[in-house]
C-alpha cells in the first residue's frame, strides 16, 4: 500500500459570545482541490445543522453553547471526525449535547454513509445489531427502550481498526449513561467489509 500521510487541518470558530463558541475542522493543502471543498462544505453545514438544532425557535433563552470536535481517524486515506455541540437554556434541568459524525473515503473521493462500508447486498444492519445485542448484554447496559436494530444510516466513526456504532442521548439509555458507544472491530466484520474501502484499508497490516 502506497503511503499516504495524513490530511492537514486547521481549527476554525464561530463565537456568538464569551460562552458561546463553536470549534470546527477545515482541512487545507490537499492536492485534490475539489474534494478539500467538499469536505469542508459537509463540516461546514453540519457545524451550522447541529447550532440550528441545539437552538430551535429559543435563541433568546441560550445562556451557554460549546462546540468542539475529535479527529478519530486520519490515515490510510480515511478521514473521520466527531463534532459534538452542548447547549444550555435558561432554566432548563441540564444542558444537552448532540454528536454527529463524517467519515470521507479519500481514495474514492466522496464522502461515506455505513452502507458505503460493506460490500453490496451484504446483510450489514443484521449484523451490526447482532454484535450491539452481544454489547449490551455483556456490559449490562440499562436501556430505556428495547433496541431493536440499527437504522440504514445508523451514526458511526472509524478510529483505527475500529467502527465505532454510536446512538444519541435518550435514544436507548437514561441521560446519565452520556453517549451509547459500540466499539466493534474490523475483524469480527471483515467477510462484509469493502475490501476496497476505508474498513477494508483499517483491517490491513501493511
């Protein structure tokens, strides 16, 4: 496998006030021009997506909002990020966050939902959901709803040789479980991996 280093990126804000501040990625220095654009438009409008979200039609009753975002994966042409947005209103119980996700195929030069990750026709949902039961049952995870299975666009994150299976807060736990995270390794899944995409890079030892 050809060596490909990792992508240059640089924090940018947007700051409605001494307590409110949103920190999101742009890339830059990209050979591939057009790709950097599209890349930093589809940060960009989730940046904009998840402020838009957290405020609604309350704008007056923000006290507090932070933005900030992870980088969980950037190597082997795989780019993969977090941005998580935590809004406070006036007089509300507690703060709430949301965490949503982007996860670009620098080879292919497009941008992946988790369907883009399995090779077609695989039976990705059942399985994936099969090993979210296994996780649930071993670490005996208090549910408030009984989990059923994934959604076809389920939120996901690649960090190394992991995909990451994530879920919203109050989607299946209490809010004081913070985040439901499914950690499941490439190599528990590699019959249905893309071999040619970003699982199928992770799982190679080159």
């Amino acid at each position: 496998m050809p060596i490909s280093f990792p992508v240059s990126i640089r924090t940018h804000a947007f700051r409605f006030g001494p307590q409110k501040r949103v920190y999101y990625p742009q890339v830059e220095q990209m050979q591939n021009q057009q790709l950097q654009h599209l890349i930093n438009q589809s940060i960009v409008h989730q940046t904009q997506s998840l402020i838009s979200l957290q405020v609604g039609n309350m704008p007056t009753t923000v006290k507090e909002m932070l933005g900030y975002y992870e980088i969980k994966n950037n190597q082997r042409q795989v780019l993969s990020l977090t941005q998580s947005n935590y809004i406070y209103h006036d007089k509300a119980a507690h703060g709430m966050t949301f965490i949503r996700s982007l996860t670009f195929d620098l080879k292919r030069g497009r941008r992946c939902v988790l369907k883009d990750l399995f090779k077609p026709g695989s039976d990705y949902e059942k399985r994936l959901s099969a090993l979210i039961h296994e996780q649930i049952k071993e670490r005996n995870i208090e549910l408030i709803s009984e989990f059923t299975t994934i959604s076809p666009n389920q939120d996901f994150y690649i960090a190394d040789k992991t995909l990451v299976i994530y879920f919203q807060l109050y989607d299946m736990t209490p809010y004081v479980f913070g985040f439901p995270m499914f950690p499941i390794s490439v190599y528990d899944i590699q019959d249905i991996i893309d071999e040619d995409g970003p699982l199928g890079r992770m799982a190679t030892n080159d």
